[in-house]
C-alpha cells in the first residue's frame, strides 16, 4: 500500500485530476476540444506549439483518466472530450474547495 492509497477515494480521485491537469499542455488541448465543440480527426498538434509525440503523450494522459475518448478511425484517431467525465472531476474539484470557509481565515504575508 502506498502512502496515497490511506486517504479516501474521492481525494485520491482529485489528486489524479489534480496532476493530469496540471500541466498546460494538457489544459491546452482540453481547452482547443472544447472550443471546437466536435470531435478532432487527426493531428491536434498543428494547433499547439509541441511536437507530435510530445502531443501523443499529454493524450495519452488526458485519455487515461477518462477526460477525453480517443476512437481510431482507419490511420486518425477521433478525439473528443468525455463530457460526463469531465463534469464528475469539476462536481468533485468544485465541491472539495467549498468546504473551505475562506471568510474565517485570517493570513498575512508577514511571515517570510
């Protein structure tokens, strides 16, 4: 058992989510399947400043965790944003952050 695996399955879940999306390429890519609201037949790194198989591997990360499908269609790969899948990490990320009572924290940058 790893030291992950002792905290619940949703913090576990959001911390997945958490890291898959942490890096801008891959924020990059969902935003560039959202914004064309249809599936994307054949190279999405036309649209980004990375090389193919750098692409490829930030796919293959997004794909992992459900956030996006990826359906070959003869030599393309289709590639859509999983909707549902998406919508239970941000229910999930959304509801994580409102059990924060930010209007009782009181912080100051005094520390340093």
């Amino acid at each position: 058992m790893n030291k992950s695996e002792k905290f619940d399955k949703e913090l576990q879940e959001l911390a997945k989510f958490a890291r898959v999306i942490s890096h801008p390429a891959r924020l990059a890519i969902l935003k560039y399947l959202a914004e064309t609201k249809t599936c994307i037949s054949g190279d999405i790194s036309e649209h980004l400043p990375l090389s193919r198989t750098t692409v490829s591997q930030h796919l293959k990360e997004l794909r992992d965790l459900g956030l996006i499908n990826g359906t070959i269609d003869g030599l393309k790969i289709n590639y859509c944003i999983c909707a549902t899948e998406l919508e239970r990490f941000l229910n999930l990320f959304n509801g994580f952050f409102s059990t924060i009572d930010l209007q009782n924290v009181s912080c100051s940058n005094n520390y340093y």
